[in-house]
C-alpha cells in the first residue's frame, strides 16, 4: 500500500457508514491520475490554497470596510475560521473531515469586493442578479489556473455551491459548510462589532446567551455540540429547535445592530456606487479589460467577462482602479 491508500484503508476502518469515503468520490470533470499520498479531498483542499482567488481573500471585506486595526476579520480569516469549525463538527460525526474543508476552503472564492455591499451591487447590474456562491463555484470550474479551473472532486463542488441557500449539498461533509459558515460569521461579526464600539456585551438579549451562552467560545462551543448531537442519527444535517431558535434570534439582533447599523456600514452605498461605475465602465471599454479576459468576452459575452473581472478584485485594488478611472489626477511638471 502507498501512503493514500493507507489513508483510504482508515476511512473505511472509523469513518461512518454516512460518511463520504474518498475512494467512492463521484470524480472530477476531467480524470486525473491518482496521487501516491493524497486522497482526492485532500488534493482539492492543496488545489484550493493554492489558487490565486484563495489568497485575494486576504484583502476582502468580511463585514467592516478597510477597518483600521490589525484584528477585524477579513474574507480569508472568516474563511479559515469557517473551514475549523466545519473539521470538527466532521470529526464529532465521524464524516470525511478533508472533505468538509475543501468546500470550507473553497465556499467563498466568488466573493464580491466589500462583502455583501458589492455583491449587492453587482446584483444591481448584471442580468438575472449575481450570487457570491455560484459565482464561487465558477471561480474553481473556469476562472482559476489560467481559464482550466481547479477541477475539482463533485463532492466539493457541490459543498461549495449549496453553502448559502438552495438545496442541500450532495453529501453531509458539504451540509456542514453551510452551519459551519454561519456559526462563524454571526459569531465573529460579533466580536468585531464588541471590538468597534458598536454593540456592547449587554447589548445581546439575555434569552439568547441563556441559550448559548455568555462569551464567543462559549457560543461557538454551544453550537457546534448541538449540531453533533441533533445530526448524530439520520441523513441531514441541522440543529435542535432551542439551540437554532436561538441563533436565528442571535441573527436578527445582529442584522438590527449591526447589519444595518450606520455606524458600521455606513461607507457601504459609496462602496455600492463605486462597483455600478466599474460595470459601467468595462461594459463600455471593454478593450481594457485584461488579457485573461478578453477570451471570456469572446466565449461569453460582454458581461459575464465584466462581472468575473469586478468580482475577482480585492478592496484595495477596486478602490485604486476607480480613483485611476474617475478620480482626476494632479498636473505633474516634467
């Protein structure tokens, strides 16, 4: 046995009979060798943190726009965040652990510049809306490594493009991600809220905390361990109705003090106008748009080739390329 077929032999040995196995993985788009120390979710989750989109994450607003300060959560950190949470609620179920990281890794590779500002921008502009998740299963299948994509496992694609609403995804490693996401954001926009003087500790309904408790690692330890136990048996993944009653009560607290607070998003309709005018204005000088590009724009059209461009920028390269576009320069003397 080489090494990965060691590790398939343990999946078969203490993972679950619900369990996705590795060898039974429905495949790729495109049959590639097996490798000697991989499993195929394994490779997925190395091909995901080595693409391009993964580490322009960094640079992309979770909740506060270019906040200032060294601890506010980014679009990679909540990713990350995301991708602990969804391995140990997979450990806690026996299911494919690699698995349920590859789409944790992968969930949010279509997000927009300034979070769900731009995404709703974008929505604005492109015909038929514009969706962060499937915008995110488009960056693993077409845009990433030069055009090819990541051409990853079904499984993970699946993981990644049901994260957020629709159906459930394909197995129960992919149904993790989109619990494993929410925990997280509600949970980290919290402390981050706490840290921006937005809310304060006894700002949040004490119904709630009674329920998941009193500080951050309590509220995550909380709701993790009601997601292992209510899906310990059958073939969905969920929560109990107290504990899910809760964080659904936690939400709506956080979508009135925070989500909505102009204290905090504030600066997003600047944010929103500045998206519309990029579209505009690549929609109308579509020659400057990158090389990678053009070739969408000839395959595709005008407008999906416009929209992977916009939606592939980080905060600060938007913000550059709009104060290049709109904002006049100062008369340089030679």
């Amino acid at each position: 046995m080489n090494i990965r077929e060691r590790t398939e032999e343990l999946e078969r040995q203490t993972l679950s009979p619900r369990a996705c196995l590795s060898e039974n993985s429905k495949g790729r788009a495109a049959p590639i060798p097996d490798d000697p120390m991989r499993t195929c979710f394994q490779r997925d989750v190395d091909r995901v943190v080595h693409s391009k989109a993964f580490r322009r994450l960094k640079h992309k607003t979770q909740v506060f726009l270019q906040p200032e300060g060294d601890h506010y959560r980014t679009r990679m950190t909540h990713t990350l965040e995301v991708s602990r949470i969804a391995r140990t609620m997979a450990r806690g179920l026996r299911l494919n652990e690699d698995l349920a990281e590859a789409a944790a890794l992968g969930h949010d590779l279509g997000h927009t510049p300034f979070g769900h500002a731009g995404e709703r921008a974008l929505s604005r502009m492109v015909s038929g809306g514009f969706r962060h998740y499937e915008q995110s299963l488009r960056a693993v299948d077409r845009l990433e490594n030069d055009g090819a994509g990541l051409n990853l496992c079904q499984e993970v694609r699946s993981g990644i493009l049901c994260h957020t609403k629709g159906p459930a995804a394909d197995t129960l490693e992919g149904q993790l991600v989109r619990f494993a996401d929410k925990i997280a954001y509600i949970n980290h926009d919290i402390d981050d809220a706490l840290r921006g003087g937005v809310i304060y500790p006894t700002d949040i309904p004490v119904a709630i905390s009674q329920v998941l408790g009193y500080t951050h690692g309590e509220r995550i330890a909380t709701l993790v361990q009601d997601v292992v136990d209510a899906s310990a048996d059958g073939d969905t993944i969920r929560q109990s109705d107290q504990v899910g009653g809760a964080m659904a009560d936690l939400e709506d607290f956080m979508f009135k003090a925070v989500y909505t607070n102009p204290l905090a998003k504030g600066e997003e309709g600047k944010a929103e106008h500045m998206i519309c005018l990029l579209f505009e204005y690549y929609n109308k000088h579509t020659d400057e748009l990158p090389p990678e590009y053009q070739e969408i724009l000839m395959a595709e059209g005008t407008e999906r080739a416009v929209t992977d461009y916009i939606a592939g920028m980080t905060d600060t390269y938007a913000v550059e390329t709009f104060g290049r576009l709109f904002v006049p320069m100062g008369w340089m003397v030679k």
